[in-house]
C-alpha cells in the first residue's frame, strides 16, 4: 500500500482550522496565534510528516502513518522532547577519534575505560556491531570499526574503510590478538580475508568469530554451509 492510497484516510482528519485544532470549528476555541508568531501553513504538514517517517529503515506507510498518528495525539511538550532528542543526537554523537565507533565526549566510552583489556582489538563493519557484542557481556576488550565492508560492486576497497588507522593502532606491539567479527557473508568474509593477510605478517595473532548452529537449532533444518562451519569450529568438552 502506498502513501497515496492512504490520503482518504489521513486526511479524514480535516485540516488545521484558524483556531490552531484539527477539523474544529474556526469560530470555536481560544483566539488564533497572531500572523506574525505562527509559521506558516501550507497546509501539507501531515504530508511531509509522514514523507520523513517512510524514510526510515524499515517503516512501510501504515506504520508512518500510526507514529504519526502517535505524534499528532501527543501533547505539545512530548511533541517538542521528540524533536530536540533528535536534534541533540545529531549535534553532540560523533565518531570516536581511536575506534570509529559513537561518541559522546571525545573518545568513547570502551576506549576510555581504564579496566578494559588493550591487548585485543575487535574489528567490526559498524558501530552497531559494537553494541550487539557488549550486550554479550563476554568480551571485555576494545573495538575498531571500519565503517563498512570490502564491496566490489558498490566501489568500496580497503581504501576507503578504516584499515590504515587499524594498522597504526598495531604499530607499537600492545596488541597480540585482533577478532575479525565482520558478517559471515560474502563481503564479510571478503574483508575479514583481506584484513587476515595484511595483520599475520605484524606478528599479531587474528581471529575470526565461529560460526556454526544456533542454540536450541536443529541438525535437520541447518544448511550445509552452516553446518560445514560448525563441524570446522567444533571444540573440546
């Protein structure tokens, strides 16, 4: 379903009247803002609402038009708490300087921590990645995120990711193992390849994250790949 074919009932909710209330009277209510203080009204607020919400990974039109509804339901201080989040995100969220993962100080907050382990750098594609592993609660070492993957066909080479600071935070021999925790798809392995044969000759140890059946899966509905992967990572009881 499209925008378009949801208009009828968008817009069933009328248009903004002078009194600043939806489908009201333009007789009824407190006085209208003066000319001067309110923005103007093209009347397409909703449209343009709802236009920015689909642009969202993975909100189709009605779920635009729910968060809409959500928002125009809201009162004025929710409605203001919404915008300045995301003005604030924008303004103060940067990349960390070290790992390339978000911050909000100068550094992020694993590279500033004091307690985690310096000798194991993580290597990821992005900062998501980076929260995924923590919520594990199992790795306790730092992070570089190279900001995307090896990808022929979208022209993205080692170039153009953060391989290079990688290597310079290799330089002075601190680090003995590097975690290559990139997809286990064909970029992903792509990567973690390329990324394999450049750090083996440093004398760094390089890992790769395994890969095999999920907890609770079943043999019978693994496919090959993923059960050849867990049969190559198996371990010792």
């Amino acid at each position: 379903m499209t925008y378009q074919q949801l208009d009828a009932g968008v817009f069933a909710l009328g248009t903004p009247a002078s009194s600043g209330t939806w489908g009201g009277d333009a007789s009824a209510g407190s006085a209208s803002p003066s000319t001067s203080d309110a923005p103007h009204n093209d009347g397409r607020a909703l449209r343009r609402l709802l236009d920015e919400l689909g642009r969202l990974p993975g909100i189709g039109p009605k779920s635009a038009q729910r968060i809409a509804y959500h928002i125009l339901g809201a009162d004025a201080e929710e409605a203001r708490r919404l915008a300045q989040a995301i003005l604030d995100v924008k303004q103060q969220v940067h990349f960390c300087p070290v790992c390339f993962s978000y911050a909000t100080r100068e550094k992020c907050d694993v590279c500033e921590d004091p307690t985690r382990d310096r000798t194991r750098i993580c290597v990821v594609s992005e900062p998501r990645d980076v929260s995924a592993i923590e919520r594990t609660g199992a790795y306790h070492g730092l992070y570089h995120v190279l900001g995307g993957v090896i990808s022929p066909m979208d022209k993205i080479g080692p170039e153009q990711l953060h391989v290079r600071e990688l290597l310079a935070r290799l330089a002075d021999g601190e680090v003995t193992e590097v975690i290559l925790a990139t997809n286990p798809d064909v970029e992903g392995e792509t990567t973690a390849t390329y990324l394999s044969r450049t750090i083996k000759p440093l004398g760094v140890h390089v890992t790769r994250l395994a890969s095999g059946l999920p907890v609770g899966g079943d043999l019978e509905y693994a496919d090959e790949v993923t059960l050849g992967r867990a049969i190559e990572a198996r371990r010792e009881l």
